[in-house]
C-alpha cells in the first residue's frame, strides 16, 4: 500500500532553480542541458587574477564581443559532461572495433606501400596541430563569459586531445615509434608545416577568446577537416586503395560535422545580437580564413598534388557558405 | 611582502571611511558569544561616548540578561585589546575611535547564560 | 605479403608517454615567455619539465570510458530517486539543510575549479601536468553537473535549494567559500595547484566527502551517496595531482622549498577554515551520525595529515604553520558555528535548530572536554528562548575576519572563553582577523586582501540593495531590503526549521506515504 | 612508521579489489562506514592484478579501480600489473 502512495504524485514547489528558470523563460521543467546553464559565478568578485590585473576573474571584456546573456550562446547538441562523455564513450567502441577490425583483416598487409607512407607523412604531424588546437580551447574555456560557451570548449579541447591521440595511435598502427619522430620533425622544421605552426603559434598570443575561437575552432578547424579527413583521406586514398586509413580516421568527419553545429549556433547567436558583433566577427573570419588558407596551401600541395588549390578553394567557399548562414559577411 | 604578479598590482582598498555613511566601529562584549564576534556598526564620529553607552549598546545586546545587571562604573574598556578609559562626554573622534577601531568591554561578575560565556 | 613484424604490446607506460609526450614543442615564431606568460612570475623555478610523474596514465579513449560508465550508473540513481519520491525515504527533512549548504557553497567551487584547471592546462609547459589539469577540468565540470542534476529533485519540493548561484555571489557566509577559492584562482598557475590540488584536495578534502557521503548513506539520501562518491572516485586522481605537484617543485629547485612552504601554510589555513562549515553539518545536522567532526579531524586530519608531513620532511617541508591551532580548535570550532548559523539564520538560506535531548547526549559523549561545559547551557538557553516564542536572533552584524571572512567568533587557541582578535594596519588602514593565521595571510599578501569583498562592509556601504530601493523611505527596513537582494524568500528559506515549510510538507507527505 | 589508506565503494564491483588487497596485505585493518570500506596498511599496501584475475577467473585492468575509488593515502605507483601506495620513509 505505502509503495504505491510513495509513487503518487506530490506537487512540487518549483520546476527548476530560479537562474534556470530566468534563462528558458520562466518556471517549467527544464531539460538536464538547461540546468546546467549559468553555472558561473558573475558578480563581487573579490581579488583581481595577479595574471591579468586589468580583469576580473570571470569578465565579458575580455573580448570585443558584446552580449546582454552570455548563456544564450546554447549548443545545439545540448552536450553536458554525462551526455558528451557517454557519445564519445560509444564512438570510441567504434573506433576499437575499427582499429581490431583493421589489425585483424590483414588491412594493413593489404595497404599500399605509397598510400601508408603518404597517409603517415600527412597525418603524423596534425597531432600537433590537434594539441595546439587543445591548447586554444582550453585558453576559450578559461578567459571566456558564461557556463554555456566555455563548457563546451572545454569539451573541444579534450575533444582535440583525444584526437592527438587517435593519429597517435594511427601512426604506431601503420608504423614504428620512429613516425613520431618523423613527423615531429617535419612539425618543426619541413617548410610544409611552417606556416601552419607559425599560425598557431600566432594564435597561442591571441588574447581575445572570441577572437581565438574564430582563428581557431571557425577557421582553422573549418578548412583543415574538410581538407584533410575529406578532400586527401575519403576522395584520394580510399579510392585508390585506403580502406584502412579512412575507416581509421572516420571519427574525425563525424566528430567534425558534428562539433560544426555548436560553433555555427555560436556565431549566429553573437552575430545576432548587435550589427557591430556582426562586424567585428566578419573581420577577424575574413582575415582568419584568408591567413589558414595560405598556412594550409603547402600542406594540401602536399597531400594532394595540383588538385590542391581547388579542393583548398572549395573547403573556403563551403565555409564561406556556412558563415554567410550564420549572418557575418566574409 | 608583496603579492607576486605579472604587473604591479595595487588596488584602492575596498572599505576606505569615505565609502560609509559614518566610520565603522567593531564592538565587543567580553565572555558574552551570543552575540558571536564582535559586531559592526557605522557611527557618526561626533557621537559622544555617553550616547555609545545609552543608546547603541542597549539596542545590541539591551536583549541579554546580563545586560540590566551590568555595573557601569565597573566596566572595563579595552581598544585594540589593550586597556582604554573612555571620558563618556567626549566624542568617539575625541576619544581617539576611528574608522574600524574595534573596542571591547568586559564586565567583571558577568560571565554569561549559565556561566558558559554566552 | 606482412613484411612486418608483429609488434609487441606496449605497456601502460610506454603507451601513455607516447599518446601524451612530444605532443607540444617549443615556439619560435613567438617567444616562448609569451606563449606561456605565467610560469616564472611565482618564482617558482622549473628545470625539466619532463621530470613530471604521471602517476594515472589515463589517455582519452580510457577516460570516456570509465567516465562513460560511472556516468551512466550515477544517472540511473538519479532517475530513480526522483521518480520514485526517494526524499520520501529520508530519516528527517532536517537533513536536507546540509545539502543545502552544499549546493550553496560547494557546488560553485566546483565551478571554479573547472575554470582554474583550464587555465592550468593551458599554461603550464610540460604535456604531462597539464593533460592532469585538463582531465581535472572536465572532471570539475562533471562534478557541478551532477551536483545540479542530482539535487534538482530537492529544489522541486523543499526551500533554500532555488538560487545556489545567484546566493553565492550576495550572501554574507557563502563569502567564505566564494573568497576561498577566488583567492586561489587569482593566483599563479602553481600556487593555485597548491591550493586545490595538494592543501584541499589531498590534505582536506577527505574531510569533506567522506564524511558527507557516509551521512547521506545513513539518511537515506541514495541521490547524494551516488553523486559523492562518484565524485570521489575523480577525487582521487585529484589528489595524486596535488602531490606529485608538490614533489615536482620540491625536487626541481631548491630555491622552491620556502615558497612551497609559504604555501602549505597558507592553504591549509585557508582551506581548513573552509571546513567549519563541514564540522558543523557532521555535529548537528546529520539526524543520524556518522562520527563527530572531532573523530573525522583525527583521522583525515591528525593521522593522514601528520603522515603526509612527516613523509615531505625529506624534502624540508614542515606540517603547516596553522596545523596545532587547527588541532586544538577540534572541541570548539563545529559548535561555535552553529549558535552563529542559528542566531543569524534570519538572513541564511537554510534552516537551523537545537539538537533533540537524544543529541546534546551524543554531543556530550564525543566532546568530553568542551561540551557540556561550554555548549549545552548556550544551547538550552536557546531552546528555552525558542519555545517562549521569542528566539534568539542577531540583529547585529558581524565583524569580519578580512581574509577567511568568517564572523569573528573563534576563540583563542587554549582559551574557549575569549575571542581571538588580531589586527594589522597597512597603508593608514586597519583589519581584523581571526587567527594568527589569516593575520599572517594578510601580512604577506596585503594588496590582494584589500580587495576583500566583505558581505558587512559591502551592506552598510549600499551595495547589497536592489536598484531602487531607498534607504532613506520611512519605514526602510534594511534587513528585509538586504535578504531582497540576496533573492531569499522570507519565511520560506530561512529561519528555524520548527517552523518551517520544508518540516510542515514533509511530515505531510511522510504521514500520507506511510499512513493508511 | 604511519599508515597508508584507501577507501573503496562498498558495492559488488569492489568486492574482487577488497578481497585482492586483503589476500597481499596481511596487516590491513579493515573499517566499514555506510557504503564505504577503508582499509589502512602500514607503510605500504599494493593491489595485484593478478591477484584481482584470481579471484575472479576474467582479466581486470588496473584502471578499473578509479570506477570504484573513493580516496587514498600515500605517493601513488600505478603500472600493468600492481598499484601501489606508500610513504617513503
């Protein structure tokens, strides 16, 4: 008897916490994403950071852009820690499953010579890139505004690290320890990759975390993926013979495809708000773009050969494209 | 000592007099923890002691017992915890209180709810 | 044809220097000091990077993982215990007042933890350490989530669970832990792994969890249980960062070791201060006890504690500067703040009481050297007051430790009959403190302690009224003006709980489920 | 000489580990709290992989612990094949 009135229904009081209720508009049921949503302390800071006196600890002016509520730039993936965990969780089974399955079929005996040496000199060395890449998130995550963007750069940054990790893995599965240091060295000194580093470089100074995520996550990530794990990995070694390299890499298209949907809702949520944060983003994606075209020209020259500049050009105009729906003008 | 950073790192303090609607005085009752710590209060600096003793006193701590039975020409005073004799005529500015100068009294006999310091 | 030959596996080890190692490199078309601007200015001096053990060599296929599955069974919990009205099964809705404190004062730290660990992972030179901090990032960030989700339910249907964010930025006692750990945010990438890493998280933080965890566990608080030491178990990767940190610097550089000193005292200091609020929830606001904070504080505290320091002795590392103090204020610290909590608990967010007869016996029992002489008689003096209608309450406020910003009602190490009072003046102007501790604090860092947000200072200089509210109206009444900018509903959130709503409703409710 | 600790979930996944520790530490001292087990050891207390395997007849992967972790003492040594925790002098 007392089970089933344990199981009545007791009015609640409330239906959520009342800074959630602010942001979705009001006292109702609200989703696990939601009630992790301004989860940042924002007011009466105590002590200024000995590391950047000219702020407070969490402080919007950090950046250029400019918002009324910073927790409106929502994800539409509505990623917290447990739902994100749990998807990368299951896709890296898959990625198990892919790498035993390649081990196992004699994929790797099967790989041709060319494609294996071509696949390890292009990917190697995008480990780096992927750290710089975790490096920038991290710094997006602790200089941003608001719970809802920094969260989910933070996620990215692992994201890259896991990344790291995968081409890790992926060179000491076609290869010997010694691709590492192979590619490490092409990192460091092969003209191919230098002006990639020096862009990177460039972008481990850039104070403006918005600014850094539209050099970084926009820009860079938007050309490089598409470029790489598409235009060299899908529509050139596959074909010719690749199975492997493309089953191993597979999480990088999807982990791109789906990571373009947050950072797309990002800018299209800040470019909303004003005209002048629609300007100030269009400058520094026009600029990024144009600067991550040329720091990536070697490298698809490298990878794909004459076709370079026209796969290059294409992965401009389809991000253009993406950007323009996302209301900057680049 | 200095804090360690990045810049020179140098900031107005916070609770400077000219941001409180009078200077702040702390006051301590002695072995009576009901009233916790000792308490805050701004009080314009013209005040003369004798109002501190008539007015503002009983207002806080009026609600103890111990309070009525308080002998006031025993009372001991201490400024900076070190012993301080107040001219009740005189102003606090007079009587040397300023801004977050915390006084105490202990009042000898009373120790308290049960002789717990409470 | 395999020309290939079969490679053989590569250990743990091997495998994880690999995935991790290498991955960075040093700059040369910025200079380094400005890719990494935070590494020297502490003084901390670092001469191989490399030398960083790592002690849990979790890559990210292996973290998603295990985090993957703790998530997965934590949330069932939850689920479960909302749909099934879990609170119902509670020992008393009393207890619930201690969770409260938790989403109202830990739950944000958790927060800045999250945020501070990114900016280690960000700059800090060697892969190792900040792959550490990164993972702590996102376990920080973990934690705030399923604190928010797992007490969501409570918020539904009790009061002081609605606003834990916008409390933590106004509330007067909330200031404790806010400062706490915007002290360690604000500083240095390696003072601030000091802090969290080592001195809360290895030194205190057993104090913390366990003891709350077991209490859930006893007042059928499954929701908590879960949540804690799911929790915990990141905790101990946490705790491994603290102390390899600290080995890394001691062994580094000599020049290190009175820094890192300098440190430890500080932060235990800070830290251990942070906890009456954990003393007090042990002593009095469990329905069912675990153990006193006075047991917890020799077993986390004394035992471990002691270990750690004679252990770090080979490095020329003393116990803390605070840490006698901190023993003797065992008998006292838990009880003092509850007669404060319980005097102001007109402007607090949770409710207070005295403890049943049954109680004070327990009290009596764990405290043979403090309670009964100095405690029960405040205590049945309240009780007393309370059923005369006319409850003791403070109208007063608070005189303010400048930097633990707790009221100053702690007592003289020695002599629980007289306040501790400290001062110090610098520049022309003068500051209270608590202890010699929080005093030295002050003296050594006195340009950041300026900045201290003090809830008292900051409500007599105006700042903590909603816009348009005026002070000078006939009628002002500031207490009711003060708990309106703090968003606590009068009558509801605060005060006793004999009276309240959350005791009415749960008795209600209870009587219904385990009537008929 | 001071003792290290850990503190395991008192759960059925936890239940090979206590019993592993048990079997290659014989001067634990067991404690039980609400849902919790901590077991002090003098010195130095290692968890054996093999031990794990033992007693339940499947392969165990040391990182598994931190499932089932609630706290520990001591400088942590974690390779394939045992994790240990120990002071050092």
């Amino acid at each position: 008897m007392s089970i089933d009135l344990k199981t009545r229904e007791i009015k609640p009081l409330r239906h959520t916490y009342t800074h959630v209720a602010r942001l979705i508009g009001g006292d109702k049921p609200a989703t696990r994403y939601q009630e992790t949503l301004g989860a940042q302390p924002s007011a009466n800071f105590h002590y200024r950071p000995t590391w950047d006196l000219e702020h407070d600890l969490f402080d919007p002016s950090r950046s250029k852009i400019r918002m009324d509520q910073w927790d409106d730039l929502r994800d539409p993936r509505q990623f917290y820690y447990a739902t994100w965990t749990m998807a990368r969780a299951r896709q890296f089974e898959a990625v198990e499953t892919n790498f035993a399955f390649v081990e196992s079929h004699g994929m790797l005996a099967a790989l041709p010579e060319k494609i294996r040496e071509e696949a390890l000199v292009v990917l190697t060395p995008l480990r780096h890139v992927a750290w710089g890449d975790n490096m920038n998130n991290s710094q997006i995550c602790a200089t941003a505004y608001g719970a809802a963007f920094t969260a989910p750069a933070m996620l990215y940054a692992m994201d890259q690290l896991g990344i790291a990790q995968l081409l890790t893995r992926f060179a000491l599965t076609l290869g010997e320890a010694a691709e590492l240091e192979r590619g490490r060295d092409a990192w460091l000194r092969d003209p191919t990759w230098q002006p990639l580093r020096r862009l990177l470089e460039d972008s481990f100074v850039i104070t403006d975390p918005l600014e850094l995520f539209v050099v970084q996550d926009v820009a860079l990530d938007g050309l490089l993926y598409p470029l790489i794990y598409e235009g060299f990995v899908q529509d050139k070694l596959v074909p010719a013979g690749g199975a492997a390299v493309g089953l191993l890499t597979a999480f990088m298209s999807e982990w791109h495809e789906e990571t373009v949907r947050w950072i797309d809702a990002v800018l299209r949520k800040l470019a909303s708000f004003s005209s002048e944060n629609a300007t100030t983003l269009s400058g520094w994606a026009q600029a990024s773009i144009a600067r991550a075209k040329e720091a990536l020209a070697p490298v698809a020259a490298r990878a794909l050969g004459e076709k370079a500049p026209a796969v290059l050009g294409d992965a401009a105009e389809s991000l253009q494209r993406r950007l323009a729906k996302a209301g900057l003008s680049v | 000592m200095a804090v360690k950073t990045v810049k020179p790192y140098r900031f107005a303090p916070r609770d400077t007099v000219d941001k409180f609607p009078a200077p702040i005085l702390y006051i301590g009752w002695e072995d009576h923890m009901m009233f916790v710590s000792p308490i805050c209060l701004p009080v314009p600096p013209d005040t003369p002691f004798q109002a501190l003793m008539d007015k503002i006193l009983p207002d806080a701590y009026g609600m103890h017992p111990d309070f009525a039975k308080i002998d006031w020409s025993k009372v001991q005073w201490f400024k900076s915890g070190k012993p301080f004799v107040p001219e009740p005529a005189k102003t606090l500015r007079e009587n040397g209180l300023g801004h977050k100068d915390v006084i105490r009294f202990r009042t000898p006999g009373l120790e308290g709810i049960g002789g717990a310091y409470f | 044809m395999d020309t290939r030959v079969e490679k053989k596996k590569l250990s743990l080890r091997e495998r994880y220097h690999l995935m991790t190692r290498g991955l960075g490199w040093e700059p040369t078309y910025q200079p380094t000091e400005k890719v990494f601007p935070f590494t020297a200015y502490e003084g901390i001096k670092i001469h191989d990077w490399d030398k960083w053990e790592d002690p849990f060599r979790l890559t990210m296929d292996a973290y998603w993982k295990y985090q993957g599955e703790k998530e997965k069974k934590l949330y069932a919990v939850i689920d479960a215990f909302a749909q099934n009205n879990g609170f119902l099964s509670l020992t008393d809705a009393r207890y619930l007042n201690a969770i409260k404190i938790f989403i109202q004062g830990v739950t944000p730290l958790e927060y800045y933890a999250h945020r501070g660990f990114a900016f280690a992972g960000r700059h800090f030179r060697g892969e190792g350490l900040r792959v550490a901090c990164q993972m702590q990032s996102l376990d920080e960030l973990r934690h705030t989530q399923t604190e928010l989700h797992s007490i969501s339910v409570y918020n539904k249907f009790f009061n002081g669970f609605h606003n834990p964010l916008h409390w933590f930025d106004r509330v007067w006692y909330l200031s404790v832990p806010k400062s706490f750990f915007e002290d360690a945010n604000s500083s240095g990438p390696f003072e601030f792994l000091t802090a969290i890493s080592f001195s809360f998280e290895y030194v205190l933080t057993n104090l913390l969890f366990v003891p709350f965890m077991s209490g859930a566990a006893y007042n059928g608080d499954l929701s908590t249980v879960t949540f804690g030491f799911s929790a915990q178990s990141d905790e101990s990767r946490h705790m491994t960062l603290g102390i390899e940190c600290i080995k890394f610097m001691l062994e580094q550089d000599p020049d290190n070791v009175p820094i890192v000193q300098r440190w430890i005292d500080k932060w235990f200091w800070r830290g251990y201060r942070v906890l009456t609020l954990v003393g007090m929830m042990m002593d009095y606001m469990l329905p069912k006890r675990v153990m006193s904070w006075r047991e917890a504080w020799e077993i986390y505290g004394e035992q471990n504690g002691g270990a750690l320091f004679q252990d770090l002795g080979r490095y020329g590392i003393r116990e803390p500067a605070g840490f006698r103090d901190a023993c003797d204020g065992k008998d006292h610290i838990s009880h003092q703040a509850w007669l404060t909590f319980y005097t102001y608990d007109p402007v607090a967010a949770f409710h207070t009481w005295v403890p049943s007869d049954a109680e004070l016996d327990w009290l009596s029992a764990k405290y043979p050297e403090s309670f009964d002489r100095y405690y029960r008689p405040r205590l049945l003096y309240l009780r007393e007051q309370q059923a005369a209608g006319t409850p003791v309450a403070n109208k007063n406020l608070p005189l303010l430790c400048n930097v633990c910003q707790i009221p100053m009602f702690f007592t003289e190490p020695g002599d629980p009959r007289r306040i501790c009072y400290r001062e110090s003046v610098y520049e022309g102007e003068r500051y209270h403190f608590c202890s010699d501790h929080c005093k030295s604090i002050f003296d050594h860092e006195p340009e950041k302690y300026v900045q201290s947000w003090l809830p008292v200072h900051q409500i007599y200089q105006g700042n903590c009224f909603k816009p348009g509210t005026d002070p000078t109206a006939p009628g002002f009444d500031p207490i009711k003006a003060v708990l309106d900018y703090y968003e606590i509903n009068n009558g509801r959130d605060n005060l006793w709980y004999d009276n309240s709503e959350d005791r009415r409703n749960f008795e209600a409710w209870t009587a219904e489920a385990r009537g008929n | 000489m001071s003792n290290v600790f850990i503190a395991l979930q008192d759960t059925d996944e936890a239940r090979p580990i206590i019993e592993a520790i048990l079997a290659d530490n014989p001067q634990s001292q067991l404690t039980h709290s609400p849902a919790m087990v901590k077991i002090d050891v003098p010195n130095r207390l290692v968890i054996r992989r093999e031990r794990i395997e033992e007693i339940t007849g499947l392969p165990f992967d040391l990182q598994r612990i931190h499932v089932n972790l609630i706290s520990l003492s001591g400088h942590i040594e974690e390779d394939d094949d045992q994790f240990v925790l120990s002071w050092k002098r």
